[in-house]
C-alpha cells in the first residue's frame, strides 16, 4: 500500500534523532542555514519566562522552608506538603509564560508580515472535507464557494457506520457541478479514527493533488481567495502546512451559551500569533493546506492517535518541515453543539495530548532539530492538560484532605489570600488582553463568566482522558460535533457535590481556606455544572428530553443548603464544643485546636489585685475588643469571675482558667479553704461554653519543692488534680510549670503547660528558645501536648522594637518544636502588682517591697510586659502578635452565611435553567424543520 511504502522508507531517512538526511525534490537541506533560527526576541522570552519562574520558585521556597523544615512533622503531613509545594513551582513555569504573553500581545507593535507571492504555478489542490454522522450543509456550501484557477477537487468522506444519506444526495447535487471535481470516499474498515480516515484519503485519491484544504464537518470558508492564498504560503519548500487563523461562526440553532463560548475560538489566534512569533506553532487538524508530499514523508497520520495534528507537527519539525501561520486567511469554526460534544472534545484532546507526549517528549528533549524556545512552546502547549489533571488532584488534597493533615501554621494567611486573588486574574489574562486589543472589553465580564463556568468545569473529563491514555487504556475514536442527548445525570450531581464537598470540609475543618477568593472559583465552577448541562444545549438538543431529572438534583442541592442553613447558628469550635487530649494533640470538636493565647489581667493603672475591686464587665468587654483585633482563639486568666467567661464566649474566645495557690499553704491544712473555693469554681463554671481548661496554680518556687520534697509536691497537686476531674472530667487539667522545677513529675496531668522566656533562664538564650523546648522539655513531656502557658519579653529591657521582635521568635520556635501553641504574656502592663519596686535603677530583679505599688507605674520588668501600655495605648508588639497569630480563628458564622449564598445561586442557576430549557424544548418542537427531500438540492449553484 501507498502509505505502508512511505512509512519504511520514512523510516529509512529517518536519523535517530529524527533529523532527515535525505533531499526531497526541490528541498534545501533541512537543517542547512537556509533553516528558520530562533529570533533573538523569541528566544528573549524564552528565557525571561523561565528565569521568572525559577525566581519565584527561589523565593516561594525561602517562604515555606522554616515550615518544611520544622522538626517532629508526621510523613504524611510532611508528603502533602511536597506535593503541595511541588505543584505550586511547577504552575509557576506556564504562569509566567502567560503572563508574558498576555503582555507581549497587548503591547506589541501591529504589524503584519506581506503575503508570501509564489512563482505563478497552480498546482493541484483537494478540499477534504470529513464527516461522520455529522453533515453540515452550511459548511460544505461555503467551501463550494471557495475560488481557485488551479486544478480543484472536492473529496468528501463519509464515515458514518452504513453511509450517510444525506451524503449520498450531496453527491448527487454535485454531479452536475463543472467547477469542482467531486469525489465521495467510503473506506471499508472504520479503524483508527480521523488519522486513518485522512490516511485512506492519501491512499485512494493521494495522486489527484499537491496540497490538500483539510476540513472538518464544522469548517466554514470565510475568504472566497483562501486556498490561493494559502498555496502561496507553500512557495517555501520548507512549510508542510498552512495553518488558517480561526475564527468563530455562530450557529443559526447555537444556545446563549454556545454563542458566548464561541468567541474563545477567536481568542486562540493570540496563542498561535505568538508562537508564531516567538516559539513553536503547530496545526490545529482543520482549516489547513498540507503538503501531501510531506505527509507521506514521515508516515502519513497515526491511525488511533486523538492528538493526531500536534503529532503529525512534530514529526514534520523532525524531518526539517514548519507550520506557518497565515493570520491573513479566516476560516470558520463552530463551538461544540452541545455540553456533552464540548466535554467529549475535552476527552480527546487530553487523551490525545498525553498519547503525544509519550510517544514524542523524550524525541524532542533530545532533538536539535528544534530550539530552546520551541521545545518550550511546545510542552507549554501539549502539557496543558496534564497541568491540569495534576491541578484537580492538587484541589481534591487541598480542600479535602489538607484540613485533616495540616495545621493552620502550616499556611500563611497573607499568601493564600494574596495568591488566592491574583491567581484568577492570571489564568484569564490573555483572554482580557485579547478583549484590550480587539476592543471587546464590554463583552469581557460575560465571556469570563462562561468560560470559567464552561472550559473551567471540564477538569473531571480532562482527567479522565489524562489518566486513560497514561494507563494505556484503549479508546475508539469518535466525533466530537455528532449532536446528542446531553451529559450524564450522575456525573453532573457527582461533581457538582464535588463542589459543594470543597467548601464544606474547609468550612467545619479549616476556616481559614475560605478566606481565600480563589476558594469560591473553584468550587463554584463545579457547583453549577448541571446548570452548565442545561443551558448549554443548541436548539435541536433543547428538543430532546434531559438525561437526568431536574427535580431530584434541585432537591440535592435543597437538602445540603437546608444543612447548611440549620448549622449556620453553631458557633463553632472556638465558643462551644468538646475538648480533648488525643496523643500530643489538643482537640476542640474534634479538630486540632492550636492555642493562640493572650496573658489577660484587666487591672487598670492605679488598681491591683487584692487592693481593688476585679474589673466589671464594661471595662472587660473594652479590652476584649483589642484582643479581637489580635486574632488570638483564647485567654488565660487568674481567678476570672463569670462575666469575663460570657465576654469571651461573645467574642468567640476560649478561656484557661488558672487559679491562683499560695504554695506554702499548699498541702497543709490552711489551704483547705482555698481547695474548697476552686472545687466550687469548678462547678459552678464546668458547663460553660468558653472554657478551654484548668491550670492549676503558676510556677511553684524551687524552695517549696526543696523543703517538702518533690514527691510530696508530686502527690499533693495529683491529690487536687483528681478531685477536679471529680468534678469536671470533661476538660483538660494541668499546671503553669517553669524550667526551675521540670525535674518533678507531672505526667499524670491531662497537658503539660510550661511558662518559658525568650531572655530567662539563661539556658534558653544559650541552646535557642525553639531548641531548648525540643531538646529539654519535651523529653520530660512523654506522649502529652505540650503547651507554653506563658512565652515575651517586657520592654523595659528589651525595648520596645525588641520586645516585638522577641514575641515573633518565640512563636516560631515553639511551633518548631511541636508544641500546641502558646500564650503571650501579657495583654498590657501593670498587670500585676507584686508590692516590690527595684532597690536601685538597672537593678531590675533585686527589689524591696512597695506597699504602694499599685498607685504608679514603675521601673519594674514586671509591669513592661504588655502588649498595651496601662492607658491602653498600642506598643510594637502588639503589632506583632496580630501579625503572627493572623486570622485563624475567622469566625464561621460569615463563612456560612457565604457558602450558603454561593451553593444556593448555584441552586436557583439549576431552577431557572430547567424552566428556561422546557421552554425551549417546546417551542423548538412547533419550529421543527422538515427534512430536506431527496430531490431538493443542496444550494444554488455559485455564479
């Protein structure tokens, strides 16, 4: 057989890199210094783009290496964040592409290359024009228009299974035509697809002509001078093809949707312009003149492959041949009739691209046929939907499974809302360039939409595609356009509950997701995809019955925005809700709570404890609207009365109630009185829906412990530890222990809770703060959280700058060393009046007592460690903790109310369009056209 012959002996010529050695007829070398180079500009944004890339990902890296790198994280945590990080570089490279050509496109210089002007020959040309089940009449008489002085024949294959009658009657219709050559061509074996239709055309009339118009059932001549034009293009004997710039055509029958969608064809020239210009083009497998010569050189087309054009564009590169790109000739196309033809499209093309890059990506690594930059343009182009197969799994992990593994340290709240609103407007910019330049931008609000709602919804057959021709699985080839009855029912509702699954588990799991506005494009898309299946259906779809019931997928939806509307009133984890110690983690209904602490004593200058009054609740609601601004979850109090537990539970705050113990009296009989009051607190509080835990006592003296002994103290505070969880079995008990007395004992409590300064004791400066609480304190800790009741540094030492400074390191370092979060000491100075002032300036711990203390403020360490001064006026650090502590603890009812609003547009998007598409079914069935009898010709003949 013809091909069979020109495949051995393409075989032959053929080097091992792909290089033709051989002449043909009339060729220069392929690779002599005739040969297209890579012009300085392509090759400039060549490697800016990747230079970009590598610079973000140098920097992206810096950002969540401390992350990455901190000790004690779990392999599963540690292998998601990988692959997070991993993906998040790897978009960087086809970001920075786009980005670079949106910009080049925008703002280059309009100029247009002159028509290239052959040598006056016409050689023979053929329109091929195929089909399968899928006539279009419009097309076929637009390419009868087409003009040409050459020799011209019309071929027109039918592969539709036992012919098409409708071709048989353009058949006859075109007997009678003097102007074309008409040829109707059947193959007996329905095998390989489109590249085995187009290889059996090669065959069978392949002597007929040089170049051939390749047509598909949607093509739509535009230019009546097209083919001349093209034919001029092949003057180079280095072009094997004549790309066409496409254009859309709408479909008289086209829905809304279809007519919107259609413009992304005209958007497409964008790309190839630029590739043109500056790195790889390829054919498109329709509105083409190709070399026929050149075909058989390399082997005709790859019967089986869905990717065919692109592989055939290589294999061409290999063997010395171009695309080039004849912007000056229109040819129309049509959008996909339907939702069901547009994500069958999508099949193909991603089965097709992955079929491509297995057969040719390691050739074209190696290859020097072709350069830096059109190796770059064309894995930016084939690997565009293998990106975006690996992004649905990097969305399915993201949203579904990271809320379980991660925690909220390991993302930074600033990033994800940055990147989560800039990605959006990357991912569309060179559609909003296009819009700029054509002036189309009043248009642009509603093709974004669509788009996002229509190509941004295919990720499931993308990926279905991906995987299917990355397993090997074998799969028929099949027209994309052939009209049908629309999409599966279930596979809409599975994805659209996809969708819903991505805001709902962030929502209860990790609040913080949903902060960033790239949460909602993304789910959204999947929430409205059986919208998309009923509105995007052409007038003669609309006619036929949807494949899935309206009412039971409107009643889907009803039911999880009803669920999301009865839980809207739960205030979430952090004011109401179980807690509990599992293993090193503390939980809070169910979810790994991360303690974000604020130190709280509301005495006000010229008050104290023991001298004055507690504070009342006004005074308290006013500060706890600066700790609102601090995006702390709790608050560690001493002794706190029941108002201040209500203003938390207000405020969404938890509490860690500490109780105050004299330890000289403790264990001995005068601290009975004392014992009795906080059995009796614990009561009386234990059902509140603000409290976190109970501390009991703060940083018993070493004097204590060395008269008594350790192990009475040891069995004195167990003693006190089980008749509190008597009482109170559902909360966590422990103690404000400090490095002095590590040495004791306490595993029997429910958390161990340390009280550890950046400055004291000295072997937390010497080892590192994070250091010291891996290397020393862990190990007393055993299989328990641990928890830092009490972490800063006052500014009269540090200074002000520096006590900021040091809250942030602290912070760092306990979350490196795993612990379960912290608490900064304190909330605003004169916290404490301890009665004793220092004896001497500078001497800032050898202090004699002040009975007055507590009517000034004093040169006391004691009194500089707020995060507020006593008036309330704002210090650096405060600054700070805002900063590091950041919005985790987002309140939920907001997200609600917002996943509620977003699921049920999505709801009411579906009500409307099954009412829209009823309605349109029924006046498409009065409008119903008649079909075309057999005698009745096709058009008028052309004058």
């Amino acid at each position: 057989m013809l091909l069979s012959r020109s495949r051995k002996r393409a075989g032959r010529l053929l080097s091992s890199d792909g290089q033709r050695r051989a002449r043909g007829p009339g060729l220069a070398p392929r690779h002599s210094s005739t040969a297209p180079t890579v012009s300085p500009p392509a090759r400039r944004l060549c490697v800016a783009a990747i230079l970009l890339a590598i610079a973000f990902c140098a920097l992206y890296a810096w950002q969540v290496r401390p992350i990455f790198l901190s000790p004690g994280m779990p392999p599963g945590e540690r292998g998601l964040l990988v692959f997070k990080i991993v993906v998040e570089m790897l978009f960087a490279f086809p970001a920075a592409t786009m980005l670079l050509v949106a910009g080049t496109y925008l703002f280059a210089r309009r100029r247009r290359e002159p028509a290239p002007v052959g040598d006056g020959s016409l050689p023979p040309v053929a329109i091929v024009y195929l089909c399968c089940d899928d006539l279009d009449r419009e097309a076929v008489e637009s390419l009868r228009r087409l003009r040409y002085r050459g020799p011209l024949h019309l071929i027109v294959h039918d592969d539709a299974p036992g012919g098409d009658p409708r071709v048989d009657r353009l058949a006859r219709q075109m007997a009678g035509d003097t102007r074309l050559r008409f040829l109707l061509l059947r193959r007996p074996e329905k095998t390989g697809g489109k590249p085995g239709a187009l290889n059996y055309v090669l065959e069978k009339a392949g002597h007929l002509f040089e170049h051939f118009l390749l047509c598909d059932n949607d093509s739509i001549a535009t230019d009546p001078d097209a083919i001349e034009k093209l034919v001029a293009r092949m003057a180079d004997p280095r072009v094997a093809v004549a790309q066409c710039r496409n254009v859309s055509v709408e479909d008289g029958r086209a829905c809304a949707v279809n007519r919107v969608l259609s413009r992304a064809v005209d958007v497409f020239h964008l790309f190839l312009s630029m590739a043109r210009r500056h790195g790889w083009c390829p054919f498109v497998g329709h509105n083409a003149l190709v070399r026929a010569s050149a075909v058989r050189e390399v082997g005709g087309f790859t019967p089986g492959c869905f990717a065919d054009d692109i592989d055939l564009t290589i294999r061409l590169n290999l063997a010395g041949y171009r695309v080039a790109y004849a912007e000056e000739v229109p040819f129309g196309e049509k959008h996909p009739p339907s939702y069901e033809a547009f994500r069958k499209r999508t099949y193909k093309w991603s089965y097709g691209s992955m079929q491509v890059l297995k057969r040719h990506a390691g050739t074209v690594i190696r290859t020097r046929a072709l350069n830096l930059a059109e190796k770059w343009g064309f894995f930016q182009f084939i690997g565009f939907y293998t990106l975006q197969t690996v992004l649905l799994f990097y969305v399915a992990l993201f949203y579904l499974a990271a809320p379980f593994l991660l925690r909220r340290e390991d993302f930074d709240l600033a990033a994800t809302v940055v990147s989560g609103t800039l990605i959006p407007p990357i991912i569309f910019l060179p559609v909003i360039a296009f819009a700029v330049r054509h002036r189309r931008v009043r248009s642009l609000p509603a093709f974004l939409t669509t788009c996002w709602l229509g190509y941004g919804a295919a990720d499931f057959p993308t990926a279905r595609g991906t995987l299917d021709s990355l397993l090997g699985r074998p799969r028929s080839w099949v027209p994309t356009n052939a009209r049908g009855t629309g999409c599966g029912g279930g596979a809409l509702l599975a994805e659209a509950l996809f969708g819903a699954a991505l805001l709902l588990v962030p929502l209860f799991k990790f609040p913080l997701l949903l902060l960033s506005p790239l949460t909602f494009v993304i789910a959204a898309k999947f929430l409205f995809i059986p919208t998309m299946g009923l509105v995007y259906r052409d007038e003669e779809d609309a006619a036929r019955p949807a494949p899935f019931r309206v009412p039971r997928l409107a009643a889907a939806y009803a039911s999880v925005v009803l669920v999301l509307v009865l839980l809207s009133a739960h205030p979430g984890p952090s004011a109401r809700g179980s807690v509990e110690v599992r293993g090193k983690e503390l939980l809070v209904d169910g979810s790994p709570f991360t303690v974000r602490g604020i130190h709280y004593s509301p005495w006000r200058p010229g008050t104290g404890p023991g001298r004055s009054p507690y504070p009342g609740p006004d005074l308290v609601e006013e500060d706890l609207q600066w700790v609102d601004r601090l995006h702390a979850n709790t608050l560690l109090a001493f002794d706190p009365p029941g108002h201040v537990l209500d203003a938390a539970a207000r405020h969404r705050l938890r509490v860690l109630h500490v109780f105050w113990i004299e330890w000289p009296r403790f264990g001995t009989p005068a601290f009975a009185p004392r014992e009795a009051e906080i059995l009796e607190a614990v009561r009386s509080m234990r059902s509140h829906s603000s409290l976190l835990g109970w501390v009991l006592g703060n940083e018993i003296p070493s004097w204590v412990v060395e008269e008594r002994g350790a192990a009475r103290v040891e069995a004195d505070l167990r003693a006190l530890y089980e008749k509190v969880k008597a009482v109170d079995p559902a909360h966590p008990v422990t103690h404000g222990n400090w490095p002095n007395t590590r040495s004791l004992d306490l595993r029997f409590l429910d958390l161990a809770a340390f009280n550890v300064y950046a400055l004291w004791p000295p072997e937390v400066v010497a080892r590192g703060y994070g250091k010291f609480l891996r290397e020393v304190l862990a190990p007393t800790v055993g299989d328990r959280p641990l928890l830092i009741t009490e972490f800063g540094a006052n500014s009269l030492e540090a200074g002000e700058e520096g006590q900021a400074r040091l809250l942030g390191s602290c912070w760092d370092g306990l979350l490196e060393a795993g612990c379960v979060g912290g608490v900064a000491f304190e909330f605003a100075d004169e916290w404490w009046k301890n009665y004793s002032n220092p004896k001497l300036p500078g001497a800032w711990w050898d202090r004699v007592e002040a009975l007055d203390d507590h009517a000034t403020h004093d040169a006391d360490p004691e009194e500089n460690y707020g995060l507020l001064t006593g008036e309330r006026r704002v210090k650096p650090a405060f600054a700070a903790v805002a900063r590091m502590y950041g919005a985790g603890t987002a309140g939920r009812p907001g997200a609600v109310a917002l996943v509620v609003g977003v699921i049920s547009l999505a709801a009411a998007s579906l009500v409307w369009a099954s009412r829209s598409t009823e309605r349109r079914a029924r006046g498409a069935g009065l409008a119903a056209v008649a079909p075309v009898p057999s005698g009745a010709p096709l058009a008028s003949p052309p004058k």
